[in-house]
C-alpha cells in the first residue's frame, strides 16, 4: 500500500465502496480497525508512511509524503489538512528513530545540502516499567516479529510500544532472538550532559569568534531574542537595519531546506556565521539550534516555559510548550506517555503523574526553562 501504485488500487475501490468502507477496510489492513475511528489520524498516517517508505527508502522527505497523501487523497480531511498532517508525522517519525535522515552521497562536496530518507534498523528501548519502544524498519516489512508479539505492538500517535507488567525480561528477551537491538535510553536520545546555559553560549561564541566573514547570506531569518517566547512564529523576523548582535538563524542555500546557523549581525548586515549542526552529538540543524536558542533565553533573564497542568481524577498530568525543542527531550516525554491535545500552545505531552518530579526537574536543570502552573483538576 506504500508503493506508487497504491493510489490507484484505493481509487479502483473507491468506485465500488462508499468512503467509510474503503476506511474500514484500510484500518483493518493496518491492525487499527479497533483502536481507531478513521484513517485523518496520526496513527494511521504513520502506519501508511513506514509501509510506503520500506518500499520506496531510500527516497526524499518530499517523495514519501506525496505518495501517502495522494493514497489518502478524498478519503480523509481537506487535501491542505492531509498535507500538513502527513508532513508533521513523518517530521516526528523521523526524531523518534523509525528513519534516519542522512546527506546524499556527494551533495557536500558540490556545496549543495541535499538529503535523503533511510530506514533504521530494527531497534528498542527498554524501560525499568515493563515498557518497550519499539522503532526501525526492515524492507519489505515494518519489523521482523512473530504474530504473537506484533499482536502486543499498541500504536500510539506515531510510536509503536509493548507494555508487559508481568514479566517484561521475555518480552525483551523475544525482541532480542528476533534481531531486535536494544539501545540504552540515553544514546537512543542522544542527550547531551547538564551544563550551565552560560558555558553552553561560551561555546558557540568562542566557535563564532573563529569564523571568517561571511559575506552576504542569501535571505537571512533571525529568531528575534526580544520578541516574547510564548509567540515561536512570532518571533521569526527578516534582517533589518535595526538588529545588531548574535542570533540563531536559517539561511537559504540553492537546493534543499534553508540551513540553521549562529550569526553575528552588525548594523543589520551579517559580519561572521557559523552553519550549525556542528556534528557534536550527531543531532539535525534544528535540534542545535533549538537547544542553543533555549540557553540565549535563559541567560537573557526571559527563560522560555512550560506549562503543566495535574487531573488527579485520571493520574496524569499535562506539559505544555510554546516553542519546538530537541528531538531528544521530545523522545523522553514519548517513552513516559503520549502527544496530548495542544490547546494554546505549540505541543503538549500527556504522562502518569508519579513521573512530574523526576521529568520537571529534567525542564529546569537541562532546559533552563521556567515552569507555570495551571489549577490542579479533580
């Protein structure tokens, strides 16, 4: 169904089937008849793309996204919508561990940043909970398992997991003999050590120092550190004669996405850049410059926050945030709980309240953001 021919054979369907059949039949197919209403879901948009991309891989972000939405073309919400909801999972899928987003052979040495999508191999995550992350693909096939366990797989937005209270070391012991690999919890996130904001600024400032002058840089955004941080959109501003200083960015190169860099800026001309990642922890453009812009903030004396909200009725708790974080601390708040529903801000996570204490002090001390409180439910 992830192949290019799948639109076609669900248009075949479509002349004989009413649109509810065709997504009751699609569900099923999946192993979502159950658990979920419709295909305009996380769940089954990521099922559709891990299908697609064991296929297709590798292949560009932009090939396996117009394959999926063409599939889903008139069977789920407006074409916009189904655009934006298959771009946004396949984002998550990818900082989650199921792909891996890699250089293409010979783009750096022509000075063109292009990139394409490969598969991750089959791997998990083990938790002291009896929790089990499961991520990677295999081609031909989503992960390499007996029906017995694919039967205890639960998809959860665009994770996939096995809970086992009971005896969780044969589950993870199934996985292994299956060729599963088990990654330890802190290199699947590839979270840095705790440090100061300050000596993580020193950093990039002692690296910025050393750079050239950069020249023109084409189109140049800057994130604007005196623009309010509940507004990320909002703070996003064009180079004008006004700004002077140093500023997380993104510059348009001639192929691909505009890169991120760390930019000095005199008199509203750019004087020194430095192109980010930098390759420290292996991380994506946007993750370096996330984490970099969170210790601009906390240093400047406006932190950017998190707001949490308790419901002792059901245990959990709501995080709340305003502005994109590193793929590594999302991946944390996967492995705990689930994407919650993002009300007035910019995502949400939804975890067991006994894990607050541990996971606040976590936002403090390796964020550096500052945590509201909203009134406490029932």
């Amino acid at each position: 169904m992830g192949t290019g021919s799948c639109s076609i054979r669900i248009g075949a369907i479509v002349n004989r089937l009413s649109r509810e059949q065709v997504n009751i039949r699609i569900l099923d197919q999946l192993g979502l008849l159950a658990a979920q209403p419709d295909l305009g879901t996380s769940e089954a948009v990521s099922c559709l793309l891990r299908r697609a991309a064991c296929h297709l891989c590798p292949c560009s972000s932009s090939l396996l996204t117009s394959k999926v939405t063409e599939s889903l073309s008139g069977l789920v919400v407006e074409d916009d919508v189904l655009a934006d909801l298959v771009e946004q999972t396949l984002q998550s899928m990818v900082a989650y561990g199921d792909l891996v987003e890699c250089d293409r052979d010979g783009s750096q040495q022509t000075g063109q940043t292009r990139t394409s999508l490969y598969l991750a191999a089959p791997a998990f995550v083990s938790r002291e909970n009896g929790l089990f992350l499961l991520f990677g693909l295999a081609p031909d096939r989503q992960l390499p398992l007996p029906p017995e366990l694919l039967g205890q797989i639960e998809c959860k937005s665009y994770t996939r997991r096995i809970r086992c209270v009971k005896d969780p070391n044969s589950i993870r012991q199934a996985l292994l003999e299956c060729g599963l690999v088990e990654v330890p919890m802190d290199v699947w996130l590839k979270s840095p050590p705790q440090c100061r904001a300050t000596k993580l600024i020193e950093q990039y400032e002692l690296k910025l120092d050393n750079q050239g002058p950069s020249g023109e840089l084409a189109e140049l955004q800057i994130i604007n550190f005196n623009l309010p941080v509940r507004h990320y959109r909002g703070r996003w501003s064009q180079l004008g004669k006004q700004h002077r200083g140093r500023y997380v960015a993104r510059r348009k190169q001639l192929y691909g996405a505009p890169l991120w860099c760390y930019v000095e800026i005199c008199e509203g001309r750019p004087t020194k850049c430095l192109d980010l990642p930098l390759q420290t922890f292996g991380w994506r453009g946007c993750d370096e410059a996330w984490y970099l812009q969170l210790a601009l903030d906390s240093d400047s004396g406006e932190p950017q926050q998190c707001r949490i909200s308790m419901n002792r009725s059901n245990h959990m708790a709501n995080l709340e945030f305003f502005s994109p974080l590193p793929m590594w601390a999302r991946r944390r708040w996967e492995a705990l709980g689930a994407p919650a529903q993002n009300k007035n801000c910019l995502f949400a996570y939804s975890l067991p309240i006994d894990e607050m204490e541990e996971e606040l002090r976590f936002i403090k001390e390796h964020l550096w953001m500052r945590v509201l409180r909203t009134p406490t439910g029932t």
